[in-house]
C-alpha cells in the first residue's frame, strides 16, 4: 500500500530520478514495428558510449522513428520502435550506422541478436 503522506510522491518517477515518459517510449497506437537489440559486450569502453549516444540522436532523426527503450546490466536490451519496415530498412543502410554496426562486430560485442516484430496490440498503466 503506498501511502500519501509524501507530498512528493510521485508515482511516475523511477529510482533513478528520471520519469517514466523518459524511460518508456510514448508510441501511438498500433500497428507499429520494434527491433529488439539484445546484446553481451566486451570489456571496457572504446568509444562505445560516445557512438551509443551519436547514434540516438541520429536515430531520432530518421524518418519513422517514434522511440527507443533501453536497459544494461550483463545482457544489454535496446528496443526502438519504427512507423514502418521501410524505416527500419533505411535506418540499418544508414552510412554511420553501417560504420557503428562494423565497429560493434570488431571490438564492442561479444554477441548480439537483433529481432523484429510487429506491434499489434499495445496497453499501458
């Protein structure tokens, strides 16, 4: 039971001081497409964190885009979410993605799966 004598509380606010429009992606109502990225990497850092960060700002750029979700501890899970297959196709031959992609098989992954779905039906609380 959660009480209300805390005039701050704020059932919306995670932990980690970010709410949770910040960590879940507000996406519209279905049909919409995922790409699920399930990653383990490599020990230590590399660049990885500095391209992580370019590549979320150019994602956010590409047309059909509509939110990312992520999450790390020994198994990375990164969700983003497409208007279209379309965008996805051309989010993956984006020219610097290419180059992230090949950098990530050399030196930032020890393995990773990528996966695709359809959004049929979606709910939130």
């Amino acid at each position: 039971m959660m009480s209300s004598d805390n005039p701050n509380h704020n059932s919306k606010t995670s932990p980690f001081g970010k709410n949770s429009e910040t960590l879940v992606a507000q996406t519209p109502a279905p049909p919409y497409y995922a790409v699920i990225f399930t990653s383990v990497r490599t020990p230590g850092d590399e660049g990885y964190g500095d391209m992580a960060d370019e590549m979320d700002k150019l994602a956010r750029q590409q047309e059909g885009f509509l939110g990312v979700e992520s999450a790390r501890n020994e198994v990375g899970i990164t969700v983003s979410y497409w208007a279209s297959v379309e965008a996805i196709k051309n989010w993956k031959a984006n020219a610097r993605h290419l180059f992230a992609q090949q950098q990530g098989r050399e030196k930032w992954y020890e393995s990773y799966k990528v996966r695709i779905c359809k959004v049929e039906h979606d709910y939130s609380f």
